[in-house]
C-alpha cells in the first residue's frame, strides 16, 4: 500500500502539525502494518512535544486522527469532557488543537483545565479554519519521560 515514507525535513516536533500537508514522498509498506489507517477518508495530525493544550486527554507527542467531514463546531450534545468534540484547526502561526466555541464570529479554542494553558480566540471564518474533529488518537504510554522533560 502507498503511504507517507518522507515528511519535510524541518519539521519541528515540539510544535502542533498537520502531518497531511507536511508529506513529500509517498512509499510502499505491508498492507498488515496499516490495518486501522484509512488514508483516503482520514488527515493526520502530530501533537507537538511541547504543546500540552489538551493534557490529559491528548498527550504531547500524540498522532491524531482527523474527519475532515466534521468541520462544524457542534456546542452542545455531551455530557462529559471524553464526549465533548476537539477539533484540529489552523490558524496564522500554525495549528492548534482543543475544544471549539463559536459566538459573534469569535471562535474560542479551550484547552483542558488540567493543562494551565491559556483560552485562544480568533475571529471566524477570518483568522482560523477548521480542518475537522479528532476522532482518534495514538499516544505513548510512557507518561513518566514526558512529565519529567515539562518541569
């Protein structure tokens, strides 16, 4: 099967990419290693190592899986904070991920209150697009490193 070998090469891990537009050469691997990717219908996108916005439900490091069909900022419908939507979005200084409100052409990216980081808002559909909801994730178990390497 055809799949991304090569990304660019100046990739910053640290930082929240979009790993579908960062592909430059495509490859062949064994069908069996890719059981559960689906490439036509799904993006990619990489947590960066330093970006701690959605800790705990989405580690720093984690590959997220993106529906690109699901771009509209759902505001209700859940009942705790594993049901609540988180969409990968892209804004003028790069990508970000979170949960998403929309009011007044404001959109609010809210990260998980555990993380300590700060609310980000942009003006919509101006200053960030939606490039869909996160419908899975791929994270390391190895916690331990990660928390370390924060302080």
């Amino acid at each position: 099967m055809q799949v991304p070998i090569a990304l660019d090469p100046g990739l910053d891990l640290s930082r929240t990419v979009f790993l579908s537009r960062l592909i430059q050469r495509w490859g062949s691997v064994p069908l069996m290693l890719l059981n559960n990717l689906d490439l036509r219908n799904y993006r990619y996108g990489l947590i960066g190592t330093e970006d701690w916005s959605m800790f705990p439900i989405i580690p720093p490091g984690s590959l997220v899986v993106i529906d690109d069909s699901k771009r509209r900022i759902v505001t209700s419908g859940w009942s705790s904070e594993f049901e609540r939507p988180i969409y990968f979005l892209e804004h003028r200084e790069g990508y970000a991920c979170g949960w998403c409100s929309l009011k007044d052409g404001q959109l609010v990216v809210q990260p998980h209150p555990a993380s300590n980081c700060n609310l980000e808002s942009y003006l919509y559909p101006d200053e960030v697009e939606v490039i869909g909801q996160v419908t899975r994730i791929a994270l390391s178990l190895d916690q331990a490193a990660r928390r370390r390497s924060r302080s």
